[in-house]
C-alpha cells in the first residue's frame, strides 16, 4: 500500500483508507460481523487510516472502530468528526460542547488522546470564528487530541480554513463528478502542507458502474431518502448529481476505464492522481468491496486520454448543475 505524508499531521497515511459511515447507518443495515469484516480486511491490505463520526449509528460506528483497533493495535489511524449530533447554528460551535463531544468519542473509541478530530461540516460561519480554533488548540494542548481538521460542503469553507496554521486537515467531496476542489483547494493544500481526505469518492455507489435506472435503494438508505437534501446537505447523496444524470455520465466514462479495472477501481485511481490528494475514503458494506478499493493504490496513473474524457464529461453534464454550488 502507497502511503503519502501530511506534512501538518507530522505522519504518512495510507494513500486509500476507509471510509466507516456504512458502518454506522443510512446505507441499510450492516450486521456487527460483516462490519469487523470490513475493517479487518481493509487492514489486511495495508490500509492505515479509518474515518468515523460521532453522528455515524449514533456512536455504532465509533464503538465498531474502536474494538477494531483494540484487536489490530496503534498503527490503526482513527479520525473522527463531531458536532452533527446537535442543532446546526454556529452558537453550538462552543467549546464547552467540543470537551462534551470529544469525551463521548473517546469513550467510544476506547482512546485516551484522539488521532484526529474534525468538525463535521458545520455551518459556514463556524470556519471564520477564532474561539472556535482556539477552543481547539486548548484541546491539543491538554493532550484530548492530536490533531483536528474540518470537513466541509464547499471549496469556500475550505480555503477559509486552510487559512488556518494548525488545520491538519480538510475532508472534501473530491471524485469524477465533482471537479471544482482541481482549482484552488487541492493547489493551497500543497501550498500549505494541510492533508486533503477526499470523500464520497465513488458519489455514492454511481462510480461503482453497476447502478441502473431500476435499481433502488431502502427506506432506510440515503440514497433513497437523501435525494433532494430532505435530511440533509444534498450534495452528500450522489454528490448532488441527479440520479440519471449520474447515470448517463458513467456510461459516458464507461470506454475510459483500463482493462483489467473495475469501474470503482478506475474512479479511486482519478483521485489518487490528482496532486494534493492525501488520502481517498471509500466506505465498503462487504470485506470484497474493502479489498477491491485498495487495488487502486498499486495501479499506474491513468493515461492522459482518460483524465481528458473526464473533464470533458463533467463540463458538459455535471458542471452546470454542480459547480457553482459547492
């Protein structure tokens, strides 16, 4: 397994890891023993770093991931996000309710000093408030956690926080139908040295090439309940792209993907060749689909007919619906 360092971090990472919200909720049910499945064969293929939230099943996926490490030992990295739990005003954003929040995830996890905590994309104004950032300091200062970072719903959250010296970290919807972090967020990361943790990177299962027009999707799954941001950001269920949309856009990519790839594998890949890219955070429901994301990793950069028939795919599909809103 690659492995890429984030300089702000002061640590390499496993260049794909994994990403654990289906471990929690809101993509069907996945039982206690597929779950540790997932985790222990993503780390069986050298996978290091494991994102989690708070907010995931309630603390189901912190608990999950916690046990996990316990079993596999410290070279496990557990970043975690808080602050979805609670009424989304910045007046929740105080520093009484992160010592509140970070306990609860340390009791969870089973962790005395946190690997990373990131705010969970909370309201905009959260980003800009210095007693926000200072409350967070404090937090490393105490030992309460090594690091924190942000996860954020737009390419102006994120350069607003990468303004930030101590900012480890940015989490980002970056994949083949969300082109608009290319410009300014990934070239100030490098800048920087601040990680970049690209997210939804397969929109929501669109990118793994295998949805049609009649596939569907449980009550109890986003994609089914999500569609048009009744429960929250929009852009979180297939990246904001309507569904056929979506649709037509794979089918479009379909002809760019190398012999011998999945169509997930060919999407994982875009990412990873995209400079400033820290880290890429599949989730997986099944121990095959874990295994089959790390393939991306070892794979050569894609040829440069195929980044081209991306861009020229999201320009006149995606981008006028997308663009100019996150």
């Amino acid at each position: 397994m690659e492995t890429r360092k984030i300089t702000r971090l002061g640590r390499e990472v496993s260049a794909v890891g994994l990403g654990c919200w289906q471990l929690g909720a809101d993509w069907g049910n996945v039982d206690e023993s597929d779950a540790m499945g997932v985790l222990h064969a993503a780390a069986d293929e050298g996978v290091t770093f494991f994102d989690t939230a708070d907010v995931y099943g309630d603390g189901r996926s912190e608990t999950l991931v916690g046990r996990f490490r316990r079993e596999r030992g410290d070279g496990v990295f557990v970043a975690t996000k808080m602050g979805r739990r609670a009424e989304q005003v910045p007046e929740t954003y105080v520093e009484k309710n992160f010592r509140e929040w970070n306990d609860r995830s340390r009791r969870n996890l089973g962790m005395d000093t946190l690997d990373l905590v990131q705010l969970h994309c909370p309201p905009t104004a959260v980003y800009s408030s210095d007693a926000v950032y200072d409350a967070l300091d404090r937090m490393v200062d105490e030992g309460r956690i090594k690091a924190y970072g942000v996860s954020v719903e737009t390419c102006d959250e994120a350069l607003t926080a990468l303004s930030r010296p101590n900012v480890a970290s940015v989490q980002i919807i970056l994949n083949a139908l969300r082109l608009k972090p290319l410009e300014r967020v990934l070239p100030t990361a490098v800048e920087t040295g601040a990680g970049i943790i690209a997210r939804v990177p397969l929109a929501s299962g669109l990118l793994s090439g295998r949805y049609t027009a009649a596939t569907t999707f449980g009550a109890d799954d986003h994609r089914n309940f999500n569609r048009h941001g009744e429960a929250f950001d929009v852009g979180e269920t297939f990246s904001g792209v309507p569904f056929e949309v979506g649709l037509e856009a794979v089918e479009r990519l379909r002809g760019l993907v190398p012999e011998g790839q999945t169509f997930a594998q060919f999407a994982l890949r875009w990412i990873l060749d995209q400079l400033g890219v820290s880290v890429v955070i599949p989730g997986a429901r099944n121990a095959e689909q874990a295994r089959g994301n790390t393939v991306a990793a070892g794979l050569a950069p894609l040829p440069e007919e195929s980044a081209a028939g991306v861009r020229a795919t999201y320009d006149e599909l995606i981008r006028p619906l997308v663009h100019d809103k996150w």
